[in-house]
C-alpha cells in the first residue's frame, strides 16, 4: 500500500522539525559550525546565519537534522559537518577545502548499509524470532495498513520456523495535520511506548487492541512526536536513495527492500528472513557517520 500524497508530501517537509529523541538541541552545536567551515572552506555557504542553526539527533546515530530559528528544515549532518543531505541526496563536502560533490552510485550504497548499521536500534520496537537468527532487519509499517496486516499474519504462520529479529519503525497513513490525524497517530504513540512494546505490537496485530500503559520516559509519547520521529526517518533513509514504496517496507542489512508478496512461498519468507541470508560480513567501518 502506498503512502497517501499528503503523507508522502509531509515527509519532505516535517521531517526536519525538532523532537528530541537524545539530549538538547544545544548539545549538538559542533555539527552545525562544523558543517559551516567546512563550507566556507569550499567557499560555499548557506542562506540561513550559522547562529540560527541547530542540530538534532535523528534515529540513526551520527546523522542529524539541522533545523533553523524559525522551525524550517535545512537537511542533514553528520557530525564531523563533511556530510550534507536534503530531498536531492548526500553531498559531500571535504574538510580540506574544493568543491562539494554527490556522493558516487558505490559510495551512496556504502551510505545505506552505514545508515542501517547505525539505527539507534534501542528507540524502535524490536520483535525477534526464535534466536534471532542474527538478523537486523528494518521494517516500516503502518497500523492501518491492510497489507501490513497480511504480513504479520504470515510471520504468526511462520513463527515456530522463523529465526531472525526485525526492528519496527510505527506509522499511521494518515498524514499527522489531517482531521483523523492526531487518532491515527496518537495510537502509534501508545503502541511506541508501551512497557513492553514487542508484546504490544504482536497483540495489536493479533486482536486490534492498543497498551493502556505507557512509558513515562518514552520520547514518542504525542502523536506529534511520533509523526515527526517516523517520518525524520523516512526522509534521511530517501535523502540516501533507500526504496521506500509504501507500507510494509522491509530493509535489509544492506539498505535493499525485500517485497511483500503474497504469491512467495513460506520456503523463500524463510531463506529470505533467516539465517541463511545474514550479512556474511561484520557492520561496516564508520566512513560517513
């Protein structure tokens, strides 16, 4: 099922506003000045005074939003500021000084696996299966969603066969400033918070019902910051190329998606999600984050 165009639309737009999922914003100035000499190395520069800039942290380690006085998204940092990214793609800008350049097809590729190795794992809800099956596999989806429904179905099917360990990132299809909105998006929250949030999430897809409990300290605890966590997300994952079509979206290691197909059979779901398909090497060395 595809995202509807005000959510999709939403994603390019809000993802860059501030919900602190870590520390204050202004533990976060060094990307920000960083970023800022290194441009003027380049001899490149932003519209918006580097004093009206922040940086906040995102839900992969190392990558951050920068976020103007105003509330308006300028895009994506790394920490060391020689890594830029907006709705065009990553730009690399050397520390040295010369020109800002794309990052080439090999190293946007690179860019996807360090972003899916760096996913602050412990802010998304994390279901395993049997052992685990050494798997770290990404799935976006959404709770009113039919054919993430049809999903989860099929992973309750296979679940006495199935080893591998998925971490979920919530949404709701409805964009978060629509009039059913603050619900859909709200029940995200309370799913996203919930003490135990695995349990919550194979109940709610098992008989519909949502946690009373919620985590105090959880940082998704208003539809707002849910929607803003999701979809802070979404964006950086589609600033580095990530297919994202729809819901479910489910990412593998190394940054491709593996299709819902109804028509697959239980065998492949298995090969595909188990052991047998686990990255053959370890996470990769930090280049860009």
């Amino acid at each position: 099922m595809h995202l509807p165009p005000a959510l999709t639309r939403r994603a390019a737009t809000t993802w860059l506003l501030g919900v602190a999922l870590l520390p204050s914003a202004s533990a976060w100035a060094n990307p920000v000045s960083r970023l800022y000499e290194n441009m003027a190395r380049s001899k490149k520069r932003f519209a918006t005074p580097q004093d009206q800039v922040r940086a906040e942290p995102t839900l992969i380690h190392g990558l951050y939003r920068l976020v103007s006085r105003q509330g308006d998204g300028m895009g994506f940092v790394n920490a060391a500021g020689t890594l830029y990214g907006s709705a065009n793609g990553f730009t690399y800008i050397p520390p040295q000084g010369g020109g800002p350049r794309p990052l080439s097809p090999a190293e946007q590729a690179a860019m996807q696996k360090e972003m899916l190795a760096a996913l602050d794992t412990a802010q998304l809800i994390r279901v395993p299966y049997g052992d685990g099956g050494g798997r770290r596999l990404l799935l976006l989806s959404a709770l009113d969603c039919p054919v993430c429904k049809k999903l989860e179905a099929k992973l309750l099917q296979l679940q006495d066969r199935l080893n591998t360990t998925f971490y979920i990132a919530p949404l709701s299809l409805r964009a978060p400033d629509s009039a059913a909105g603050p619900k859909a998006w709200g029940q995200v929250a309370r799913l996203w918070c919930a003490p135990d949030r695995a349990q919550a999430w194979q109940t709610y897809w098992r008989d519909g019902s949502l946690p009373t409990a919620s985590d105090s300290a959880c940082a998704f605890n208003s539809p707002q910051k849910a929607a803003r966590a999701y979809l802070g997300l979404h964006a950086a994952l589609l600033s580095a190329g990530v297919e994202i079509k729809g819901t479910p979206t489910l990412l593998l290691e190394d940054g491709r998606r593996l299709p819902f197909q109804s028509s697959r059979s239980d065998a492949d779901w298995l090969r595909q999600l188990g052991p047998q398909t686990a990255p053959a090497q370890a996470a990769p060395a930090p280049q860009w984050l």
